[in-house]
C-alpha cells in the first residue's frame, strides 16, 4: 500500500521536474532535462514495479497476511498504469502514421 513517505517522494520528483535549473540527474541532458528515452525508461520501471507490487500483495492475500483493501489499491494502481501505458503508446502509433502520411 503506498505511504505518506512514497507520496511525498512523488511529489518532490514531480516538483524536481516542474522546475526550471533543479538537481541533473542521470539521464538529462545538456538542456538539463530529462531525455526522452530516460523519461520513458522510468515510467515502464515504474509501472513493473506496480506490477510486482500488486502480485506481493495477492500472494499475501493468498496466503491469509493481507489485508482485502491492500490487494484491491494495488491492482487498481496496475490497472490505471497500464491503462496509461496503452493510451501513450497509442498515441504514439497516431503520431507515427500521421508522420508516414505527411507528402515527402
């Protein structure tokens, strides 16, 4: 189940983004923002990590240790990030064949 500390880390990162001239690090470019293939690369870690998470907490529901809410929050956490995975990539196939219908 996310904490009051996960939450706030959240949000610092948010802010750390938000940011013009915030703390470089690794994966950003000379601009000192964050490169695409980075940005991307953090948010599938982040939504395998949802995963993994929601999986814990069905096995320990399994096995009698968890509690019914933890299991539900966990896999509507994977759900809604796999929902955002699919709507980019999405989105990114739209941009792509506009881009393959553009005159040469």
């Amino acid at each position: 189940m996310p904490t009051a500390s996960g939450a706030a880390s959240a949000y610092a990162s948010l802010a750390r983004l938000t940011q013009p001239g915030g703390a470089k690090a690794a994966g950003e470019t000379a601009g000192g923002a964050e490169s695409f293939g980075a940005m991307l690369k953090t948010a599938m870690n982040a939504v395998t990590e949802a995963g993994r998470n929601s999986d814990m907490q069905a096995q320990a529901m399994a096995a009698g240790k968890a509690n019914v809410i933890d299991v539900v929050t966990a896999v509507a956490e994977t759900e809604t990030a796999i929902d955002a995975v699919v709507a980019v990539r999405d989105r990114v196939i739209a941009a792509y064949e506009e881009i393959l219908r553009m005159p040469i």
